[in-house]
C-alpha cells in the first residue's frame, strides 16, 4: 500500500487539531471487524426463511408481521382504494352539486322565505344532498373498481414474483367483469 506524504500545515491547524489525520484506505485496511459475507450467525439468530412458493408469498401478503403491521403491497392497495374513492365523490358530487342547486331554484316557483339567506341556505341544502347521493355513488363505485384492479394485479406479481403486462390485462378483464355485472344489473 502506498503511503502519501503528509500535507504541508500550518502552526495554526496544528494547534487547533491535535488529531492526527486519517486517510479513507488505511482506515478499512486496519479495521479488523470488517463486514465479511461468509460469517455465520449467532446460534440464537434464527437463518432467514423465505417462501419458496407462490401461495406461501401470497399468504404472506395478507398476514400481519412480528410488530401486527400489514405489508407494503397491501398498504398501498388501501391508499389507491381512499385516493380512488375521494376523487370518485368529487367526479360524481360536483356536477350533481351544480345540477341539483339550479334545479333547486328552477323548481322552487317562488316560493315564499323570510329573506335571502333562508332562500339561499334552502337551495345549498339541495345541492349538498345532491353532493353527497351522487358523490357516495361514484366514489364506492370508483374505489372498487381501483381495489379490484390493485388486488388482482398484485396478487399475480406476488404469487409468480415477477412484474408481467400480462397481470395488468388479467385484472384489468376481472375489473371490467365488475363494471358488466354493475351494468347489468342496472338495465334490470
């Protein structure tokens, strides 16, 4: 190993730093407890044991660890199902909000109110109601669909451990067998 000389300092800097200065080489090399790959564990460390096959990684997916947290993949499944839901009750209840407001004061025929705020509380009421019937409609009806397409496609990349288009086509056929039944139903 090549030494380097030491660097010129001055009085002041030797003064102020009675430390003698380390270079990053000779600190690995005369580290004796340095991270070896091939060390064994102690006896009371149990070998890490990981699923060897599919329903052992999808099992793992739906069971709570050592300190009851749920895994990573499932908490995601959970926020893309609030966040769908959220933006399907703004999709549904803003436009049924305005419609159910102007079609309040259409149909009120002058109607006889103790002044403009009672007049004007009456038609909010209106278009909150329609803000919340039509917004609970799409937004159970969103965060379905996105937990359905989620939990599909993530049981298929956990189950064969590996990220394929082909999972996104498959959940994406059992989301739209979801929106059929829904349409149908509805024609009935």
């Amino acid at each position: 190993m090549e030494v380097r000389p030491p660097a010129p300092r001055s009085f002041l800097c030797r003064a102020l730093s009675p430390f003698p200065r380390v270079f990053a080489a000779e600190a690995v090399a005369a580290d004796p407890k340095a991270p070896v790959e091939d060390q064994k564990l102690p006896s009371y460390v149990p070998e890490p044991q990981y699923p060897e096959s599919g329903w052992d990684r999808l099992r793992e997916l739906f069971v709570k660890d050592e300190q009851q947290r749920t895994s990573k993949e499932l908490q995601d499944i959970y926020k893309a199902a609030i966040s769908a839901g959220i933006i399907g009750w703004a999709y549904g209840g803003i436009p049924a909000f305005i419609h159910a407001k102007q079609h309040y004061i259409e149909q009120s025929q002058a109607e006889i109110y103790h002044n403009q705020l009672d007049a004007v509380q009456s038609a909010h009421r209106a278009a909150t109601r329609g803000f919340i019937r039509y917004g609970w409609r799409w937004s159970w009806r969103t965060a379905m669909f996105v937990t359905i397409f989620n939990t599909v496609n993530t049981g298929l990349n956990v189950y064969r451990n590996k990220n394929a288009l082909s999972h996104f086509v498959i959940a994406g056929g059992k989301t739209f067998l979801f929106c059929l039944h829904f349409s149908i139903s509805n024609m009935v």
